[in-house]
C-alpha cells in the first residue's frame, strides 16, 4: 500500500468518526431535551443538521475517488465500500434526532405525567447505547460489540410498540392531548429509525472484519 493511499485511509476513517462523534452528540442532546424540555438543546440538533449533510457528503467523495484509483486490500477496501452507506445511515440518524427535537417544542408547556408514556425515555436511552456501541464497534472493529447492538433491535422494537399502545389509549380519555400523544407517537417512531440505523451501522461493521452477522 502506496503512503498516499494509507494517508487518504486515515483520512476517511478520521472524517466517519468525526461524523459519528457528532451524530452521538445530537443524540444526547436529543435524549436530554426530552427529559428536561431543554429547548435549546433542540436548537442546537437542528443547527448542527447542516454540519453532518456536508460532512457526509465529503465522506460519499472521498470513497468514491478511492474507488475511482486502484482499491485498497481486503478489511481496508471493505472499510471504503461500506463507509458510504454508513455515512448514509449517520446522516439519517441526525434527521430523526432533529425530528425528535422538533416534537419536544410540543411538549414544552405539557404535563409530562399525563400527555408522555412511561417507556419513552426508557427507548431514548436504549436506542442511544446501541448507537454509541455502533459507533465503538466500527472504530474498534469490535465484532463482539456490533452483534450486542444487533441483538438489541428487538428490544427497541417492542418498546415502540407498548409506547404506541400506551400512546393509543390516553387518546380516548385526553382529547386535550391529542397534539402531545400524536407527537410523542411521532418521537417513538423516530427513535426506533435511529435503533435500526444503529443496527445497520454495526452490520457495516460484521461484513468490514468479515464476520457472519
């Protein structure tokens, strides 16, 4: 392997962690404007949106100019055909923190005792460690770690499942928080899409090392 292409790895990998250090950080910001009705947090998810759409988009022509050039070997040339679709995956992650973000400006001046279902934070908080571990697993190669963020999609499942139960039922005795169930129906469903992105990261991660899922 050329110095220059060893060089313009480092580089790729530098820029997919820097994207998925700054999706975590969306993220958490999500998790805590949820809890606390941070509203500025929520501002902050949606400033950074246009940081992760040019990040990514430097990330997509940075693979494909490698490709373009003689490949790089093995686990390396692997790393470069699934950092697109990685970059993909953290790029529509940050949309769902913002959508997220945007919902908890619905519940700003609510009750949360009555209009948010008991589990929802408990799914923020799930779907926040799987990406976490998908985002260790890919700059570790951690096998081990992305199949533990695999076997947990289930489990977010059925979390927005009992949350859209839960959700249903406060309908038909809370008509004045329709607005609030439907946004907390919304944020739910969000939060699952960010728990399948984790999960298609960490499955990027199983085919780069080369391991079965």
């Amino acid at each position: 392997m050329t110095a220059e292409l060893s060089d313009s790895l480092t580089q790729l990998r530098d820029m997919v962690t820097g994207l998925g250090q700054t999706v975590v950080m969306s993220l958490n910001d999500c998790v805590q404007a949820l809890a606390e009705r941070e509203l500025a947090k929520a501002e902050d998810i949606h400033l950074r949106e246009s940081d992760v759409d040019r990040v990514s988009e430097k990330i997509q022509e940075e693979c494909h100019r490698l490709l373009e050039n003689p490949p790089p070997p093995g686990r390396d040339l692997r790393y470069v055909l699934r950092s697109l679709k990685i970059a993909s995956d953290l790029e529509r992650l940050a949309d769902e923190c913002d959508e997220v973000a945007q919902d908890v400006h619905t519940l700003s001046h609510t009750d949360l005792a009555a209009a948010v279902p008991t589990g929802l934070m408990g799914q923020a908080k799930v779907v926040r460690s799987m990406a976490r571990e998908a985002m260790r697993a890919l700059q570790q190669f951690d096998a081990e770690a992305a199949r533990s963020v695999v076997a947990r999609d289930e489990e977010a499942d059925l979390q927005h499942a009992q949350i859209y139960r839960e959700t249903k039922e406060r309908l038909v005795g809370r008509r004045d928080l329709v607005d609030e169930l439907i946004a907390c129906q919304r944020m739910s469903r969000a939060l699952e899409r960010i728990g399948d992105h984790a999960v298609n990261i960490a499955e990027d991660v199983l085919f780069i090392v080369g391991q079965p899922k």
